[in-house]
C-alpha cells in the first residue's frame, strides 16, 4: 500500500477529538449512496418505461413502410411482395392501404385514418390484432364473396369485382320486409366488418355488432355533381393498444372493401416490412427502394422506417433521461459539499501533523495525494454502497412489481424496472469525479502548510 492511501485511510478510521468530522463524514457517505441510488432507480425506471413504449410501438407498426413518392399507389403489387419479400433482413411483408375517412354513428362522427389489410400477411408484421379485448378479429379472416370472387377470378379481374359482390349480396337483402326482425340481421351479418380503436368506438359510441357509416373524401362524380362515397360497417370487434393516437383514430377493414370504397382497384398504398434487426431500418430500408425500383421497372419508391416516424417521441423520451440524471444527480454535489467540508475540518483537526509529516521529509505532493485519496475513498465507499442498494431496489422492483399502477392510464399495471450495467458504470464514473473535485481545496490547503507557523507554540 502506497505511504498516501496508508495515511488516508488511517484518518478515516481513527478517532478524532472532533466527533463533529466524524458525523460529517458518515453523512457524506451516505449522500454519495442515496445519489448514487436514486440514479440508479430512476434510471431502471426510464429505461422501463422506454423498453416497454417500445416493444408495444414496434409490435403496433411496421419497421419498414415501402410507398410511392408520388402517392399513386403501388400497382402489381403481387410480384413486388413475393419479390421483396425474399430480400435479406426481411421476416415478413404485408400489403396495405391507409385513408382517412369520416366514420359516423347516428349523429355522432370521427375523423379516423382507415387500414385496409389482408389479416393473414398482418399478423406477421404487427401486433394490432392481437389487441382487439372487444368482439374477434376473425370477422376480417373470413372468406367474404370478396375474397372468393378475387381467388376464383381469372388474371387481370381485381379485388374491386370481389367486393362489389358482396355489395350486391348486402342489396339482396336489403329487399326483405324493413320490419322483419330476422332480415334486419342477414342485413347487418352480411354487411362488410370492421375493427375500431377503443377511443374511437366510444367517441361515435359504437359497440361491438353496431353499424357505423364510413365516408370517403374522394367521392364519385354523379350527373348532380361530386357525391361522397360511403359503405356501411359491421363493427366486429375493438382493440387497445395503449397508444392513444392509434385508439382513438385508427380502424381496420379488409384490403378488398377498402379498394372498394376508394375506387382503387387492385392498387395498395404501402407495402409494411418486419425485419430481423430494427436497428438497421434505416440501410435495410434503402436496399429495399433499389429493390423495388429494379423489380417493377420503374423508380419513385420511397421508405420510412419506425425511427423515423417516432423520432419526435423517443427524442422526448432521451430528454427526460438527461433531466433525471442532472436532477437526481445534485444528490451527489450536496454530498461532495460535505466531502469538501469535512476534509477541510480534517486539515484543521491534523495540522501539526502535517506539519510533522513535512518536516520529517514527506514532500507537498504526498500531502496533497493523502486528502487527495482520503476524499476519493469518502466517494467510492458511498458509490459502491449506492450502487448495491441501487441495483437491489431495481431488482426487487422488476421481479415483484410492487409499485403498481392504473392500467387505464398508463396501460400498464405496474412501474417496470430494467436496469443496465453501462448506467451503473457511467453513475459511479459521474460520482467520484465530483468527489475527486471536492477534495481539490482541501488537499490544496493542507500542502501549503507552513512547519515552522504550525509547530512554533510546541
């Protein structure tokens, strides 16, 4: 052991005449481990939070969106799913149109972006269906007259035919007796489903089995001039993600009425990527635009990627981290005052003994290195304290969850902890840095001590 740290840690454990540096001391240890602690928590509680916005972000949306610059729409969009969908990176592709719409109920009404999908491509790519708690999500994987007209039509015949079939079927039975309890609901079953977010069924007030108007903007030109173009919806069934925007504006039919309603034909507005690292969005994105522009021969592509379209939300999110660690980090100043404190009390307390140290050849240096590693030991005492506690409270935290919380607030039952070892390092790195800063001063006095003033009485 270094002659420094021998005498440094000889002060620590040595009795005083003073008892008041004693307590000092204790307190200083114990400000650098609540410091160091309450970071560590509050840290594991961020990193909780932003861990699970982000499994339930991703599991809502896609990590890749492919679509036209323009906003013409994706023709041929068959070939150019099988084909990307073979692209390295790429887990799973889905086709999909995306709208808004006016969805209305009675004398109530919403504006709503509208999704029209093939479930079975959907689920591999979002979660979203997954979160219907109301009714099923099986209504939209049903074999409507649709989705047989367009599997048994012949090339070139598209989804629009398919769906316009199950508009005449609808119309059939609309010519049965109004008053005609069992007709009324032929009438309603065979009407097309959709799935609506929980905001936004209580926002028309539609429940589970009512029927909702959905009313295109882009509507149809009439002899008396521009009409809108609507359809009436089944609704089959709600879903809450937790996400607010996508609850409360969100709604879901099949890819064919949705052509339909529109006027597209067999035209889709996006075709939604999963890949097998969500880091990479961004490059794979740009390997599947060059795909795309290749296999259908024409340019015009364009990507975003899930980073891209939260990145106002996860900015927010990083900024929130920052103001926690500043805020919870004026714990540890406080306790590096009281470090700065108690070592000056402790030149005070040792100056002969300095002063003896000196004249027996001890250089200024040595003197400055023992309050030096004295105030340095203060802070990785009550960093390691900090750190233990810290971690243990993050623990019991996450694997008891006993700070619970409202799920209808915050979707979640419960304060989730995750805490990283890179935050720990980076906490322990923070706190005996301002340790080492506290201990400046003091260290600075005790070395310039003069023998001969501090023994002259002696």
């Amino acid at each position: 052991m270094r002659f420094e740290l021998f005498v440094a840690t000889r002060y620590l454990r040595a009795k005083r005449r003073q008892a008041f540096i004693g307590i000092i001391t204790a307190i200083s240890i114990a400000g650098v481990a609540a410091g160091v602690a309450s970071l560590i928590v509050a840290l594991a509680i961020n990193n909780g939070f932003r861990q699970d916005l982000q499994t339930r972000l991703l599991g809502s949306t896609s990590h890749i969106s492919l679509l036209r610059v323009e906003s013409d729409g994706i023709r041929d969009w068959h070939p150019l799913l099988d084909k990307l969908s073979k692209e390295p990176h790429v887990v799973a592709a889905a086709p999909a149109i995306y709208e808004q719409v006016l969805i209305s109920r009675g004398p109530r009404a919403r504006g709503a972006v509208l999704k029209g999908m093939l479930p079975q491509y959907e689920r591999k790519v979002s979660d979203l269906l997954q979160t219907v708690n109301m009714g099923s999500a099986e209504a939209l994987d049903e074999q409507s007259a649709s989705a047989t007209t367009a599997e048994s039509a012949p090339n070139g015949a598209t989804a629009r035919e398919g769906a316009r079939a199950t508009q005449e079927s609808t119309q059939a039975l609309s010519t049965q007796t109004p008053d005609d309890l069992a007709g009324v609901a032929q009438r309603v079953a065979a009407m097309p489903p959709i799935i609506l977010g929980k905001d936004l069924a209580d926002g028309v007030g539609a429940t589970v089995g009512s029927v909702v108007l959905v009313t295109s903007p882009q509507g149809e030109l009439t002899p008396f001039g521009m009409v809108p173009k609507y359809i009436r919806f089944r609704v089959a069934g709600v879903f809450n993600s937790g996400f607010y925007d996508y609850d409360s504006s969100w709604a879901f039919i099949r890819l064919a009425d949705a052509q339909e309603l529109f006027g597209l034909g067999d035209v889709v507005s996006v075709i939604q990527f999963k890949i097998d690292d969500i880091y990479q969005a961004g490059d794979v994105g740009r390997e599947l635009e060059q795909a795309a522009d290749a296999a259908s021969g024409r340019r015009g592509f364009m990507t975003t990627n899930w980073m891209e379209q939260n990145k106002p939300l996860f900015r927010a999110l990083k900024l929130e981290r920052v103001v926690t660690f500043i805020t919870i980090g004026l714990i540890v100043f406080v306790a590096a005052l009281n470090i700065l404190i108690s070592l000056t009390m402790m030149v005070m307390e040792k100056t002969k003994d300095i002063a003896v140290l000196i004249s027996m050849g001890t250089k200024k240096g040595q003197i400055r290195r023992v309050f030096i590693a004295q105030g340095v030991l203060i802070g990785v005492i009550g960093t390691a304290i900090g750190l233990v506690l810290g971690y243990a409270i993050s623990y019991a935290g996450g694997h008891y969850h006993f700070i619970s919380l409202s799920p209808e607030v915050y979707s979640i039952d419960y304060v989730p902890f995750v805490p990283r070892a890179m935050d720990g390092v980076i906490t322990a790195l923070v706190s005996i840095g301002i340790s080492f800063i506290a201990t400046i001063y003091p260290s600075w006095s005790a070395a310039r001590i003069l023998p001969a003033e501090a023994l002259r009485y002696e």
